[in-house]
C-alpha cells in the first residue's frame, strides 16, 4: 500500500477559482493540506481562523484526516444572506404583480 495519496485543495476568490493537485502522505489533515498546497501565499486573505472548509461540499474540520482523491474546499463568506435574497425577490415579485 503507498504511503502517499492523491488531492486537491480549492479556493473560488471572487473572479476566479483556483484547484491544485497535490500528493501528500497518508494521515494528511485538511489543515496541513492547505498549508502543503502553498495556496495562501497565492490568496493572502485566506485566514484558516475564519474560513469555514470542506470536503466535497461537506463542511470538515482542520483535524479531518484525508483519504485518497479527496478535494479540500476553502469557502469564503457569502455576500448576501441566500433567506433574504430570496424574500427580496419574492417581494419584487409581487409587486410587479399588481
């Protein structure tokens, strides 16, 4: 069995997105992936403090141990609450409606 797996850590900043491939020792963490994947010197605002991560769209933690062909997610914040986008919609909605 190799001691090495294969995985991606990715980052969408704004007006691009960025995927890198990486091979890293098994028992990698999410945390320690990112750092190994050099992407916050390429994307300074990334603070793992405050950035929420996951793994295939599940949120994971930076403990989280990696398995082969993993993809680590960084997000960034939302710049609108989706809950009131929506209500804003609707209300436009209706009063075109009228």
């Amino acid at each position: 069995m190799s001691n090495e797996i294969i995985i991606e850590v990715a980052y969408g900043a704004t007006r691009s997105q960025t995927i890198l491939r990486l091979q890293v020792k098994s028992g990698t963490t999410v945390g320690e992936a990112i750092i190994q994947s050099g992407i916050m010197k390429q994307f300074p605002e990334i603070n793992l403090g405050l950035k929420k991560v996951g793994i295939f769209g599940k949120l994971a933690r930076m403990d989280t141990v990696l398995i082969n062909r993993d993809r680590v997610e960084i997000y960034r914040a939302l710049i609108a609450d989706p809950k009131e986008a929506r209500r804003r919609r609707a209300q436009a909605a209706k009063r075109g409606r009228k």
